[in-house]
C-alpha cells in the first residue's frame, strides 16, 4: 500500500505531469519515481547531488529488480561504456547523475536521442537554498523544460520553506 501522497504524486508522473514534491526524510520519495521509472516506457533520468547518494539509491533499486545505474566522476570507463550500452539497449529503468553531468553539452545531445519518460530532481532544495553556493549546476535544470519540452519533470525534497518551494517551482 501507498503512504500519504505517494499515489497521487505516481499518478501524476504517470500523467506526464511535472511535479514539486516536498516529503519528508523516510516518507518514500524514492518510491514516487521508481515505480513509474518501472512502469513507463524510457528512461528516468534522476538527477542527484552526491555519489554516495546515488550508489545507495542504485543498490536499492536493484535490490528490487529495477535496472539502474549511476555515471559520476567516480565511474571507471569499462562501466561508463556498459552503462551507456544498457541506455541504448533500453535496459534501464533509471540512471542517476549529477547535476554538473547533466548540464555537459555532449551528455544533453547524447540524451536527445533517447527516450527519456521523465526526469526525476532529487534533493531539489539545491536549486534554491545552495544553488548559488553549494551546487551552481542545480540552477540551469530548469533549462531541462526548454531543452525535452515535451518531458515531465519531477523534483523531490524534505526541505523546503514556502520560499525555496516558490523558488524550486519558478
């Protein structure tokens, strides 16, 4: 069974709608992205700010059958060519990256030519609260909308005040 909100944000999802989803810590945001990232056709792009972060979000979602994968700076290149591969084998269901990756112009054309169901921005306070100091690259995601205008985009935090969320949702 679904926790407070997390079908209603699935559906959405499922909709093609954006959406702006504030949950707290252990509320089951992953969860709100992986199921349709499972159930839709493409490829979710999830977008995130730390390694390890990622790592542990891949290892749970294999750990539940899904497929993913992460390219970071820490990726070696044997699983840089396996990953892109399974991207163009449509073998995943998620892949995880940073914002700096996703804003890289060959990256951005290089998804152009895949199918992307939508894009999932985890930790989505950084676009406000630290956009300027902490991650600068969480400031341009909202070029994503120009860039696969026809794809949703999702994002995700526990914290947000009613500032960092109008600032998130503009």
């Amino acid at each position: 069974s679904f926790r407070p909100h997390q079908e209603d944000i699935v559906k959405s999802i499922l909709a093609g709608q954006d959406s702006f989803t504030i949950m707290p810590t252990g509320g089951g945001k992953s969860l709100c992205y992986q199921l349709p990232a499972y159930l839709m056709d493409g490829l979710c792009v999830v977008v995130s700010p730390l390694i390890s972060l990622m790592n542990d979000q891949v290892d749970a979602a294999l750990g539940m059958g899904l497929s993913a994968a992460t390219l970071n700076s820490t990726s070696k290149v044997e699983d840089r060519q396996k990953t892109l591969a399974a991207i163009a084998e449509k073998r995943l269901n998620l892949l995880y990256v940073s914002p700096e990756r996703l804003c890289l112009p060959d990256f951005l054309a290089y998804l152009k030519t895949q199918t992307i169901s939508f894009f999932a921005i985890d930790e989505a306070h950084c676009i406000s609260q630290w956009g300027h100091d902490f991650r600068p690259d969480y400031l341009t995601l909202g070029n994503l909308a120009k860039e696969f205008p026809h794809t949703p985009l999702a994002a995700f935090t526990a914290t947000a005040t009613k500032r960092v969320a109008e600032d998130i949702v503009n």
